[in-house]
C-alpha cells in the first residue's frame, strides 16, 4: 500500500474543565502509536509554558507533536460571540486558523461548545448547497449496526443551528446518511425525523414538508417520523432535527442515565433487600453506565463544513478526547466533507 500524506491535528489544549493536563495527556499517549503508512502529528495549541512543562512530565514522541501558543482561552462560562469577537488568539481561534490555512487538516476541542461553534463558522466554508452546519452527536441504544456492532445512534442536530426549515432538514439527513455509512460503516442506515407524531401529516410545517421530500429521497433509506419517547429504543440509525429539540433531546438522554445510577446509589443504602437485588444486576448497570458515558465516544462532529472539527464534551478527561482525537482521524481519512459535498452535489441537480 502507497504510503499517504500524514495527518496533522490541531488540538485545542487550553478549552474545556480539565484542560490542558487532560488534552495533553491523550495527545502525548496517541503520539506513541502512529500508523506508518499514515503518520498522524498532533499540534497543541494553547498556553506554551504551561503546555511544555505539561508534555515533560509525560512520555511522548516528541518529533510527533508541535505546540503553538495561544495567549488567551474562551471560558466555559463566557458568551460565545463576545469571547470570539474579542479573543482573536484565543485557542479555539487559532487551531481554526491552522486548518484553514493548511497547516492542520482537523480540530478539536473540549472548549466552549458555542464559541467552537461559532470559530468554525468563522475561518471554515459551508459545503456547496447548505446553508446551516449540523453538531451531530450519538447516544446508545439496544440495537447494534454496522459491520463493527455499533451500539450508536446519530442525532442531528443537537444545536449548531437553533431553527431549520425543511430544506436544512432534508440537507441534515443527507449528511447523517454519509456519516453513518463512511464513519460508522453501517451500509444503509436508517433515517428517522423527529416529531411529535409518526402521522406524516402532523407536527410543524417545516419537518411535515421534509417528510414528503425525503419520503422520495434517492439517497436516503427513510424511516419516517418518530417521537420522542422512541428515540432510547434505537428504530433509528440517524435521526433529523432542529438545533433546540436536538439539544434538549441529547441532555435529556445524558440525564435520564444519571438519574438512574442515583437511584440505584440511593436504594442500596436503603435496604438490604435491595442491596442483594443491585448486586445482581450490577453487571447489567456497569454495561449502561459504559454505554452512556460520553468518554467512549469522544466527540461530536459539525458536519456541513468543508473542514473536519470535532466537539470533545467540556468535562473530558484523558479517554474521551483520545476517542474525540480517533474521532477525527476517522473524518480526516474518509475526507468526509468531501463526500459529503459530492453528496449534497449530485441531490441538487
């Protein structure tokens, strides 16, 4: 096999609750196994003391990772377009800047969500036809897919764009689509919109108008509508929709899992009968709690954007951005935004 350009990853070490010790520890343990045929450097971007001293502690490969500096940081608790318009160096800043001007061929970060968001949207181009970005995120269900037994599913979208009308909703779907079969290897995924009925009739005017087109959509295997109370059970692969219902869905999920290792912590100190019940099932509530822990899948990618960037979740720690950086290699290496065009491409004509 020909051996391929390397791939080089811009990493914003400074974004996120446990940054950098965190970022940096993944990096340094993913500098260490490399594949030959396609070298993957890693640029860490963010405070250059701090990340120096970070990286001497650990062992790395050091011809496998660069630092540039960055003097500032966009806070968790800062409005995303104030920081970004007032922060030009901040980290998320100049890790887009380093993909943008081919310096990088990807980003991520476990930073500020919005301002990521929006820093993207600032240095990377929409792909031909589509007029909004999509943050896709996945969530566990009881179902496998895909040549891999991929216990995920893809939601879409979960708040890059708040509002979307039935052309973003159609764009959404064709995207997801492309996701599940290039990254996730599940050949023909199904697409599922959500609403608040399965009646193709019912619900808002713009997901009625994109249950008809992709009704007819060469491209995509359509599902039809699902609500969501049916979003846990997996029926289906990808599911479409606006920004604000994606974000509350996506908590709400996150949530739900929590609140049941809560009670579960709660009745075994209650009583002893259901203490023994627990420990009975505790293999069954160690597999949930790998399922929906967020660390195992690392990251969410935006997805509409000629470039690769990858949304690790703020609280990650060492495993979830290694995953959010395999993540990225995966999008890198399937050029995704490029099928992606051609895909948005030949369902315009």
């Amino acid at each position: 096999m020909a051996k391929q350009p390397p791939i080089t990853l811009a990493v914003d070490a400074a974004g996120g609750y446990n940054a950098p010790q965190e970022v940096v520890a993944a990096v340094a343990q993913a500098s260490l196994h490399s594949d030959p045929q396609r070298p993957v450097f890693f640029t860490l971007v963010g405070d250059e003391v701090k990340l120096t001293e970070a990286l001497s502690e650990l062992n790395h490969n050091s011809e496998r990772i660069n630092i540039c500096h960055a003097s500032s940081v966009v806070g968790m608790s800062e409005i995303p377009r104030v920081a970004v318009d007032g922060k030009k160096d901040a980290s998320i800043s100049v890790a887009c800047r380093l993909v943008a001007n081919g310096e990088a061929d990807a980003v991520v970060t476990a930073g500020n969500p919005g301002a990521a968001v929006l820093t993207a949207l600032t240095y990377f181009n929409l792909v031909p036809h589509v007029r909004r970005a999509a943050l896709a995120a996945v969530y566990p269900t009881p179902r496998l897919r895909g040549e891999k037994e991929d216990p995920f599913s893809l939601i879409l979208d979960v708040g890059a764009t708040l509002h979307a009308d039935a052309d973003d909703l159609v764009n959404f779907a064709v995207m997801g689509s492309a996701y599940a079969r290039i990254v996730s290897k599940n050949p023909l995924p199904k697409v599922a919109l959500l609403s608040n009925s399965r009646e193709s009739t019912i619900g808002p005017r713009e997901v009625v108008t994109a249950y008809q087109r992709l009704s007819e959509h060469p491209s995509v295997n359509f599902y039809g509508s699902i609500e969501g109370n049916e979003i846990p059970r997996g029926l289906a692969d990808v599911i479409v929709c606006e920004g604000f219902a994606g974000d509350v869905a996506i908590k709400i999920l996150e949530g739900v899992s929590e609140a049941a290792f809560e009670l579960a912590r709660s009745a075994y100190n209650s009583k002893v009968a259901w203490r023994m019940g627990l420990k009975l099932l505790s293999g069954g509530l160690r597999q949930l709690k790998q399922l929906t822990d967020f660390e195992e899948y690392g990251g969410a990618p935006l997805l509409g954007l000629d470039r690769v960037i990858i949304l690790a979740h703020p609280r990650s720690q060492q495993k979830a951005i290694a995953n959010a950086l395999k993540v990225a290699i995966k999008n890198v290496r399937a050029e995704l935004p490029k099928a992606i065009a051609e895909l948005i491409e030949d369902n315009s004509r």
